[in-house]
C-alpha cells in the first residue's frame, strides 16, 4: 500500500467495512481487508461467564481510559509465546497513534496495585460503532476485565456496533456471533447514522464505572 495512506483515508476505509492488517510486525506493508463472515460483539447479548463476573466485582486493576494509548498498543504488539507474531508494524501504530490523538482511537487500560500497565485493548470510534482492534494481557484476567469496562461504556454511551472483525474462539464465551458482510454493512450503516459518546461516563482518566457497575449496565442490556 502506498506510504501516502493516511488518517482520513483510514477512517473512510472503516465506514466501508474494511481495515488494515500486516503480514507481521517487521513488515512494512499494509493491505486492507473485509471479511466475508464478520465477528460481532452483540452489546444487547454480552455475556459474562460466572467465574470472570466474580473477579470483575473484587475490581483486581485499576482501570483507566485513554491514559497510555501507546503502550497499550506496544503490548498488543509484542511477541509472546502463545502469539509468536502480530500483525501490528510500525506504519499501523503510527496510524492509529495519530487517530487517537485526533479523539477517534481509544484504549481501556488495566493496572496492577505496583502501578505496573498489565493488560488492555484499544480500538476505533465512529458515529455509534466501535471497532476492536487489539487486546494484550500479562495478568490473570487484565484483558477481558478490559473487554468488559469497555462494553460496559459503549453500552452506557450509546452505541449499536461492536465489531470484533474475525471469529476468536477466545471471544466465543462472550456471546461472539458470526454475520455475512451484508448483514454487517446494514448494521454498520445503521450505527454510522448515530453518534455514540465514549465518554458518557466518564472522560480520560480512571474509569468512574466500577466493576459492579459495568456489570450492572451490561446486565440490563442483556
């Protein structure tokens, strides 16, 4: 893809269902996708297995939003073991770097009491669509208590769209559902006609929503 791809084209590429990938993270390139089958997040049907709601109540890390959107994607990009590569290079955290800097990219950060980052995710917001991107964890737990302050917010401000891109057997206990990219175009569409704020409960900073709150909001949902 040429080195002219840029913000605003990255943003015109996710109202069209499509977003970018790279071979790995020592390759500079990018290519853009748009999954026949789709991944989706329903926010009126996530689910919270049992044994994960009890730890979200104890509130184990502190949470914090949009306090270390670099870091967080610097976490997503590590080689570790059981992900011997990603996809994130250098071109795509300068890209989303800079969408985060325009208010359109936001992270979901975990801490440990040493005040030590060990988990989060960030991802894309547009109109009243939430676009995943990437999440890490060096704690027991740390992403998806991330996973859940942040359905909790969308659910709180508004929002219709959770997209998670591909099917993940790790998103599975979540209530992950599988459409057809039609299926997906009309409810991207639809939510891209809404505007969702991210910031319905609170600004950057800690997350004013406790675990027993998310959970309360996602509960009502469901």
């Amino acid at each position: 893809m040429s080195d002219r791809f840029n913000a605003d084209m990255l943003l015109d590429c996710y109202r069209q269902g499509v977003f970018p990938m790279a071979d790995s993270r020592e390759d500079m390139n990018l290519f853009l996708i748009s999954p026949e089958i789709r991944g989706v997040l329903p926010l009126d049907g996530f689910h919270v297995p049992r044994r994960l709601r009890k730890t979200v109540r104890k509130d184990p890390y502190r949470v914090t939003i949009d306090q270390a959107f670099s870091r967080v994607m610097e976490g997503c990009a590590e080689d570790t073991p059981d992900r011997p590569t990603t996809w994130i290079n250098v071109p795509i955290q300068n890209l989303y770097s800079s969408l985060h800097k325009r208010g359109y990219a936001h992270s979901v950060e975990c801490w440990d009491e040493d005040g030590e980052l060990v988990g989060g995710l960030y991802g894309v917001s547009l109109g009243a669509a939430f676009f995943g991107e990437s999440m890490f964890s060096r704690a027991t737990d740390a992403s998806k208590i991330a996973l859940v302050h942040l359905v909790a917010r969308l659910i709180a401000g508004g929002y219709e769209l959770l997209d998670a891109q591909f099917h993940n057997p790790h998103l599975e206990q979540f209530g992950l559902i599988e459409m057809k990219k039609a299926d997906f175009m009309a409810r991207l569409q639809s939510a891209l006609s809404h505007e969702g704020d991210f910031y319905s409960s609170g600004t950057t900073g800690e997350d004013r929503l406790s675990g027993e709150g998310c959970l309360h909001l996602i509960t009502q949902t469901s």
